[in-house]
C-alpha cells in the first residue's frame, strides 16, 4: 500500500495557490465539519450553517491569493467563516427588527421551549438545546468567544488571531460569557421548577 | 477576595492559571459564599456540557454542491490588473503618482523660467546715475515733504539723492 504524503495546510494553500485544485478538495475536506461546528452555533440551523460554509469556501476560492503563509490556515480559514456569519447575524438582526415593528403584539411568536422531564440539579450537564439557545442570546463578540474556547476548543492566541483582539479582551469575553450563560442557564432551570 | 473578584477570576481558577495565593483566597471565597460556589458550579458544568455538544457533519453532497456553485459562479472578486500588486504598488497608483509628479515639474519649471517671463528692472537711482543723465533733481526743504510724496520704496531709492536749495546734493536718511 503506498504511503500517502500528508501535506500540511500551508502546503497545500500553496499548492492550490499554484492551480492545484485537489489540494482545494483536501483542504475542504479537512475543514468543513470544524467550520460547520462553529458556524452552527451562531445560528443553531444545520441548514443556515451549511449555506454559510458553503459561502466561506467560495471566498476561500477565490481568495486565495489574500492568503500570505506567515499566519496560520486555521486562523485565516476561522477568520472568514466568522465574518460571514457575523455579516449573516446583522442582516437577520435588521430583518428581525422591521418584521417585529410591523407585527402586532398578538402575533408575536415566543419560541421558548422546555423539555418536559428534567434534572434541576445546577451542577449536572445542560441540556444541549438550553446551551444554544443561551449561546444564540450572547452578544456576538461574547458568543464568538465562547464557542471558539469552549467547543472548537482553541488556544486563547489562536482566538486572539481569529477575532482580531488583544488576548487580555479575549480571556475577559470568554469569562462574561461563561457567567453570563450559566446565568441564563440557571434562570431557566429555576423558572421550570 | 469579594464576589466581583470571585466572578472575574472563575475561568481563571478553572483553567489552573491563578497563583498560589490567589487560588487559596479563591477557595476561601468559594466555600465562604453561597452565590459564588453556584457561580462556579454553573461556570463548571457549562463548560462540561459545551464540550459534550453533539458535533453536526455536513451533509453528503456537500462537495458536489460547492464545486457546482463554484463552477456557476464568476469570480466576483478577481483581482483586475490595476488592482494586482507590483512590488508592493498598484499599476493604478504608479500611473497617478507619475503623471502629478509630471505635472509639479512643469509648474515648477515654469515658475522660475526667466527667459519667458517680464521682469521689470528697477534700477535704484543712486547719485552717479542722476549725475550721468544730467537730469535736474526736485528740490526739497524738508524731510516732512518728502515723506508726503514718496512711497516707501522710492524714498528708499532717491532719498539720498535730493539737492538743497544751494544746489547741494544731501543726505536726508534720518
């Protein structure tokens, strides 16, 4: 069986640089569930996350030139993929604001719900559809934080890099977060009990 | 150590980062304080929790789309030729900053060309000259006079060179 090269994702930037359109395929293919991960938390719809990864590699495509090898692939990759989404958030945001303008307040849709049978312990796990919806109500620069530290799992530098901000703001955003989410979380629990 | 302090150091605490000292004074607060420990315990089981999420994967045809969305699309972004960087400048500027530096060595060509320009040639009058042409000089008796008359710059020029009234050429500089 011959031995495949595994090609770093510099290396292969490179190459697709060069018109190598199967080191496109691999880098693709090497990222797409980390980005769709990421991606899905700000919207919490498989589907949404899809169209906006979907936009992230095109712009990888055709961008590829902007890509200079000093920074890491990772980070450039993650940089895009937030931007887009947070471009995507904004527009929903305006949307959402000129909908709920128009509506009456006998039409307004609360989309709040509880599992029916749960444990109220607040040092047991989460419920997973509680964490997203708490996560989705996170301002964004908090929300971005604290999905790329606590589920991409990323160093604070590397965040650092995505985001663009001094590493001290990030330890201090990831912090709010934190408490700001186990604060939602506990109100939750509690309003259900 | 206070409940602020508590809140701004759990991530701190949590990820092993605090000293020696900081950690025992975190604790204290932790085991001191109702609302601090479910501060923790919260901030704990989140952080648990967010790393068990289910991880979503991309649907089968994810690729064949991107590539058939990527084919149908025309490079939105290409980067046209005055756009494109040659070493480190665009053609656009090169072109730009030629043509004004042109354009400030013409004017500043013509600024100091004498040879189109008129000059006026103001010779001062000192005593030779009006010695030589033998032209009859005003006679004034006072400086007062003269001072009513001339313009600063041709008193400059003449106001050494007026006569008395004994035909005495005389110096009225003050």
């Amino acid at each position: 069986m011959a031995n495949k090269i595994k090609f770093s994702d510099k290396e292969l930037m490179l190459k697709f640089q060069n018109g190598d359109e199967l080191a496109y395929n691999e880098l693709v293919n090497r990222y797409k569930n980390k980005l769709l991960n990421f991606i899905y938390r700000y919207f919490g719809s498989k589907d949404d996350a899809e169209d906006i990864l979907q936009e992230t590699f095109i712009k990888l495509y055709y961008k590829k030139d902007y890509y200079k090898p000093i920074s890491e692939f990772s980070t450039w990759i993650y940089t895009i993929a937030a931007n887009l989404s947070k471009t995507e958030l904004r527009k929903r945001k305006r949307r959402k604001t000129s909908q709920l303008s128009e509506m009456g307040v006998e039409n307004k849709e609360f989309d709040i719900r509880y599992e029916d049978d749960t444990d109220l312990e607040i040092n047991t796990e989460y419920n997973e559809h509680e964490i997203n919806k708490a996560i989705q109500d996170l301002e964004t620069p908090f929300r971005t934080a604290f999905i790329l530290r606590d589920i991409q799992e990323l160093s604070y530098e590397e965040i650092s890099k995505i985001t663009e901000v001094p590493l001290g703001t990030i330890k201090s955003r990831i912090n709010r977060a934190r408490i700001q989410l186990q604060g939602k979380l506990k109100e939750i629990y509690k309003n259900r009990s | 150590m206070n409940c602020y302090t508590f809140k701004d150091r759990v991530s701190d605490y949590l990820e092993k980062k605090l000293s020696i000292y900081d950690k025992k004074s975190f604790e204290k607060q932790l085991k001191a304080c109702l609302c601090c420990s479910e501060i923790y315990s919260g901030v704990k089981s989140l952080i648990f929790s967010s790393k068990k999420l289910n991880k979503v994967s991309v649907s089968s045809d994810f690729n064949k789309n991107l590539f058939v969305k990527i084919k149908k699309t025309k490079n939105p972004n290409q980067v046209k030729f005055y756009n494109k960087n040659f070493f480190g400048y665009k053609p656009k500027y090169i072109f730009g900053s030629f043509v004004s530096s042109l354009m400030i060595l013409f004017i500043i060509l013509n600024l100091f060309d004498n040879k189109n320009s008129e000059v006026i040639n103001i010779q001062p009058k000192n005593e030779n000259n009006i010695l030589k042409n033998n032209q009859p000089l005003p006679v004034f008796s006072n400086q007062s006079v003269i001072d009513s008359i001339v313009d600063s710059t041709q008193k400059n020029n003449i106001k050494n060179n007026f006569l008395n009234s004994k035909g005495q050429t005389v110096d009225y500089t003050p």
